[in-house]
C-alpha cells in the first residue's frame, strides 16, 4: 500500500511578537494563503491540512482559510505535539505514512525545497529528516518530515515544555529514532525568510510586491537578494530559532 504523505502546517494567530500575522495581507491577501498556494506545488505531498488551536482567537484564522478552500484542524493551544497526533487520527493514517512539517511564519517557503527533503527521506532508512537542524537554508525554508510511528512515541514520552510545544524535539533527543539530516552545501543560512516580527514581515512583502505574484523560486530571491543586498539589512538582527530558545528555558520549570 502506498504511503501517505501529508503535509500539517501548523499556525495560529496569538504570537506576541507580532499578533494575527499570518493574518497579515500582502498582495491583497493573507500571508498564510500564499504559503499554502506554494506549498500545494509540491509533487508529493498527497494532502495538506492547517493544524491550528481550538482557542476562540484562532476563529478568525479557521473563517479565512475554510473561505479559500483550505482544510483546518483544531486541538490544544500549547501542546502542539498532541494537535498533530489527533490531526493524524482525525486523517486515519498509519504508523507507516508520512508527515511534512511546516509552520505558517513561512511564507516564501518553496514547494521544490519541501520535495527535496521528501525525496531524501523516501530514499533512505529514516524515521526523521530535517533541513534546518543542521541548516541548509535560510530560516524559514524549514522542512521536517518523519513518520507517523514516531510521532505517536513521542506523544507517548514526551515530558518537556519544548517537546510538546515544537512538536520533534523528542524525536531527535532520544535517540531510538534513525534520524537524517539533508547533506548539502549550506545556502545562505545567515538569511532570515520567515516572519516573526514587524521588521520581517516588511521585508517579506519587498519581496513579493517586486515578483508581484504568488509563485517565484527560492533562487529567483537569491539573485534578486544579491542584486539588493541592503533589504538583508532589515531583520539582519533577529535571532533565529527563538521561540524554541524560550521553550528550553521553561523546561527548567519542568524538572
């Protein structure tokens, strides 16, 4: 039987860094579509499903995206971890069949990008492949794909406020999992494509108001980040990965 490949991208609209910005409209529409329009590009993911929380704050989000088509799950707020297992048995997949991870910060995320890290996954004996633990690409070109076995363990033992709220933190700490990580020349990973800030999503939307469309590639960015290289200089100073630098620092109060 063939193995599913679906895709949960996870957002919602309480961050406190920047409230509603998957909301936010660039080209008269919100970011969080056009993330989902690249991200259907790809060739191999079968389904693709917004996995957001059941907290009244996130109706608006749930409104908006049913309007364009989109298909939405809602569970707990916080333990993130639980939401993507009942979006897995909310789609009855099998410990076999795969998951794509993205996050809805991630707006000029490229479908040929998430294919890549699909393809590596399918070829080798992996149970988890990332692109970002040992980056490969910019922040916000993120992609974690593993299986739905290893999802349901994690669930099972995980114990810390950062595996629970990041979702494959258990995954990769445990060490009973085959975990891959892609092999290849890092590209520009001091640059920041993703929104967490005012300052990110205004660069975001220099971005698509130059392409003026939906539908350009990672390397169509580069030569145009090349060509202005002091648009960088906008979000240059954020730290990446900094909600999950916060996680780490709560599960002190686990202990």
């Amino acid at each position: 039987m063939k193995r599913k490949i679906i895709a949960l991208l996870q957002a919602r609209t309480d961050s406190t860094r920047l409230p509603a910005k998957v909301l936010k409209k660039i080209l008269d529409k919100p970011m969080i579509v056009h993330q989902l329009h690249r991200t259907m590009k790809s060739q191999y993911i079968d389904a693709l499903l917004v996995v957001t929380s059941d907290e009244e704050s996130d109706d608006a989000l749930v409104h908006v995206l049913q309007s364009y088509g989109f298909e939405v799950f809602r569970g707990s707020k916080d333990n993130v971890l639980e939401r993507f297992v009942r979006a897995s048995e909310f789609l009855q997949l099998q410990d076999n069949d795969i998951i794509v991870r993205l996050t809805g910060d991630c707006p000029l995320h490229d479908a040929t990008i998430i294919d890549e890290s699909i393809e590596v996954f399918l070829e080798g004996n992996c149970d988890y492949l990332a692109n970002c633990v040992e980056p490969v690409y910019p922040d916000g070109l993120d992609v974690e794909v593993f299986n739905v076995k290893s999802l349901k363990t994690a669930y099972a033992n995980a114990t810390l406020t950062s595996q629970k709220e990041h979702v494959t933190p258990y995954i990769r700490q445990s060490g009973v999992y085959n975990i891959c990580h892609l092999k290849k020349k890092p590209q520009f990973t001091h640059w920041r494509l993703t929104v967490d800030e005012e300052k990110d999503f205004k660069f975001i939307e220099t971005i698509y108001n130059h392409f003026k469309t939906t539908y350009f590639s990672f390397e169509e960015i580069v030569v145009y980040l090349k060509q202005h290289p002091e648009l960088l200089e906008i979000n240059s100073d954020i730290i990446r990965n900094e909600g999950y630098l916060k996680s780490l620092k709560e599960d002190k109060n686990d202990n």
